[in-house]
C-alpha cells in the first residue's frame, strides 16, 4: 500500500465503522428473555467485533454474565444466539471487502520506524508492560506502543483509545554503557529518549492516516487516540 502524504490520509477519509451492529439486528424469539434481549445481544456482539469466535466459550462467559440477573438466561439459548450473531457477522464482513484500518497502516508504519507497535495486547496496562519486552528481538527496536484488551473493548464503541509507550534502552546503549550510568543518570536518559521517540517518530506517525492524537508530553500520562478504526474479522467455518 503506498504511504501517503501527511495529512492526505486523514482529508481523504474520515473514520469508517465496522463494528455497528447491521441496523435491525435483533434474535430469534426464544433464545433468552426478551426484556434483556437487547443487552445479551450488545454483550455478544462486543465479544464477536473483537475476534471472539468460539461458541462454547462466548456462551459460558455470556451466561455467567448474566447469571445474577432478574431474567436468567439458559447457556444453551444463549449458544444459540451466539451462533446466530456469528453468522450475522460473517455476512457483514462479506459487504465489507479487503480491510485495512488507519491504525492497521499507522502501525505498520511505526514498526517500519523502529517502533512496535500492538493492538488488543494482553489483559491490562501492567500486564501488557511486563509482556512488550518480551516481544522486543533485538536492538534495531527504538521502543513500543500498544493499546489492551481493555482498551479495545472501549475503542470498539468509541473510536477512541489509549496508547501505552515506552522506549529500549539497548537500542541506544551498550549494557557497559548502560551499566556505568547510576540510576537517576539512567531514568534521565530513558525518560529523554521516551519524549523525543514520542514526540518525533510517533505522534507524527499517527497523524499521516488521519488519527487525532491528545498528548500532553507527560511520560506518566497515555495517548489518546480519536478517529481509530479497529476492525477484527472471524474466519469462515470451514
């Protein structure tokens, strides 16, 4: 996909939605309650949007979600439905074609840059911290952004999301050099090296495919992203 220029991407389209529910969605009669109908069926269609594909599971989880509630639904209407709304799905992503969002293309672009860069990546912000080093291969990685599972299941009702980042100190020292720093010499370095990839190589590549970035160049506040387009197909049965 050629690149285009700053600023091209975000005038030539705005945000497109792919995750809305086909207008007149609604479930067979006699799956589940019908006075919980339309939250059993946003529950199912929120999991679905984010790549949730197995039936058993989806079931389980939506079940015991609403266990507890003043109309208890049965596990076995409530498989039903998801293998409906799967279906539902599917025929919808038909209508849609080859997709590649804008946060699909900024983040090929940033790892392109040096940057990984990584969508619905693990349960939460600690999480996904403790885990992005792992995914680090070498020096040649500048640093890391990502949003999390918590994140997306936000952004797939918003548009918007935050974006956790961080820089490796190996793409820029030795460990000798590294290692002869004292640590206020270290978080000093890091915390400058963090600022300038942020500031110089990842908001302006956010802002080439037309994303809205909110930052206020405090290491100990996320980006906020507005705009993003997030999209997730589930495979075909085979």
């Amino acid at each position: 996909m050629a690149r285009p220029e700053e600023g091209s991407y975000g005038e030539a389209m705005s945000a497109r939605d792919f995750n809305s529910q086909p207008q007149g969605t609604h479930l067979p009669a006699g799956l589940v309650p019908s006075s919980v109908e339309e939250d059993v069926r946003s529950a199912i269609w929120k999991q679905i949007v984010l790549g949730h594909a197995d039936e058993a599971t989806l079931a389980f989880d939506i079940a015991d979600q609403f266990s507890d509630g003043p109309a208890p639904v049965d596990e076995d209407g409530v498989r039903a439905a998801v293998r409906y709304l799967l279906a539902v799905r599917r025929r919808q992503q038909e209508t849609f074609g080859e997709v590649v969002t804008n946060l699909d293309s900024a983040f090929a672009t940033l790892r392109e840059r040096g940057v990984i860069a990584e969508q619905v990546f693990s349960c939460c912000n600690t999480c996904g911290f403790d885990e992005i080093r792992g995914v680090s291969d070498g020096p040649h990685w500048a640093g890391f952004v990502f949003f999390h599972l918590q994140d997306a299941e936000e952004l797939v009702e918003t548009g918007e999301t935050y974006l956790s980042y961080g820089m490796f100190w190996s793409h820029y020292k030795t460990r000798m050099e590294y290692d002869a720093m004292s640590e206020a010499a270290r978080s000093a370095y890091c915390e400058e090296r963090t600022l300038e990839l942020v500031r110089l190589v990842v908001v302006p590549t956010l802002r080439e495919y037309g994303l809205e970035v909110d930052w206020n160049k405090d290491l100990n506040t996320r980006i906020l992203l507005r705009g993003a387009e997030f999209y997730r197909p589930i495979p075909e049965v085979c």
